[in-house]
C-alpha cells in the first residue's frame, strides 16, 4: 500500500503592517501615522493624504498658560494589535504676530494616546501622555506679520496595551500657550497637513510653515514576533 504524504494545511496568514523601522532587540516595530482632516473627521493614516485643513490656530490671550488647541485624530485597527514602547509624537507649530508688539510668547505641546471602543465615542482608557519642552520665542522678535516656526515632540511610554478588531486609538494633541504681551495680538498655530503643504486657499496663519514642515505625525510601537 503506497502511504500518501500529509496535507499540510496553510497557517494563519501573518498581519501585513508596513513598520517604518524595526527594534529588533526588543521586538518592536514603529509605524508611522500622519494626521490630517478628511470629510469633515480627524483622522490617523499610515498614508500621505491632502488635508482638508493645514492648520488649527487661535488667539493667545492669556500672560499665563492656557490650553488654545485641543484636536483629537483617530484609527480603526481591522485586525488585532498590541502596542507597548515609547510613542513619538512630532507636532509642527508657529507663532504669527498681529500687531507690532515685542513681548515674549511661549509654548508646548501634550500628547495622549487613548483606547476607543467600537462604537469610536467611548473613551475606554488613557493609555500614555507626553509633553514637550517649553518653546521660548523671546521679545522683540518682529512686527505685525512676523512669524516664528518649530517642531515640539513629545514621547509617551505605553504600556503593553491589546486591541480587538474593531478598536480604534486616538491621538489628542494640546497645545498651551501664553503671551508676556498685550492680550490678543499673537496667534498660535498647529499644522497638520501630512502632505506637507505651506498653504491653503481661503486658510490663514500658514506663512509660518513656509519655514518648514506642516506634517503633524506619530510613530507607534507596535509588538512584533520576529
């Protein structure tokens, strides 16, 4: 009797993820996410996309620390994911001023990284918060019009941290700000244009990055099996 050889069936196919880097002494692989508004929603994609928005801005009123920002941008992960390592956030900013005055201005940034369930309204759990140094643009740096251009970033430790398909994770970025100026003759500015665009038609406060870039973007360590 000739024995036929065993059917060997096919494994689970591997999760496809596209890592920007790979730590291969701590099996980590980054991913990198760029964020952007697209048909009216905050979002996170792997993807180079035109937003909808260069920047969000606003008026800095306050000679001490007040929160002017507060964007949240969001991902659905289809298939399961564990995150754990540290989390890197790089956040585009400017300062235009309004008028000629010559006070000092001063920013950071907080970043948090938040668990959605599926329904993608619940915030389940926090699950890491980082913040960047103090930015200092010092008095008597230009008139009216003048603008101010850096990158903050801000790293947050994640814990070893499971998602289900179907979970989404947020990123929420803050920026704080204050003026040693008259009030409400500086604006802030936060880019985030993963195309990396300077301007938009009908957009103002974007002549500060023509400077440099407008890509707001996050690598995410992701758990790999190497």
């Amino acid at each position: 009797m000739v024995l036929k050889p065993p059917i060997l069936l096919p494994s689970t196919p591997p999760q496809l993820v596209n890592y920007s880097f790979i730590d291969v002494a701590t099996g980590t692989g980054y991913a990198t996410y760029f964020a952007g508004t697209a048909s009216g929603a905050n979002v996170l994609s792997p993807n180079v996309f035109n937003s909808n928005s260069v920047n969000t801005n606003a008026a800095v009123l306050n000679n001490t620390y007040v929160k002017y920002i507060d964007v949240d941008f969001d991902v659905l992960f289809n298939l399961p994911q564990d995150i754990r390592g540290n989390a890197i956030v790089d956040v585009p900013l400017g300062f235009e001023a309004r008028d000629a005055s010559l006070g000092g201005h001063y920013s950071y940034i907080v970043a948090k990284l938040i668990k959605l369930d599926t329904d993608r309204t619940t915030e389940l759990e926090e699950i890491g918060e980082g913040s960047s140094p103090e930015w200092i643009v010092g008095a008597g740096w230009g008139g009216a019009g003048a603008f101010k251009f850096n990158i903050r970033s801000a790293r947050i430790v994640v814990p070893h941290t499971h998602y289900k398909r179907g979970e989404s994770l947020r990123l929420t970025v803050e920026v704080w700000a204050k003026d040693t100026a008259s009030a409400n003759n500086k604006q802030v500015i936060m880019g985030h244009d993963p195309a990396n665009r300077s301007s938009l038609d009908g957009e103002a406060y974007n002549s500060c990055f023509a400077s440099g870039a407008s890509i707001l973007k996050l690598q995410l360590p992701l758990r790999i099996d190497l």
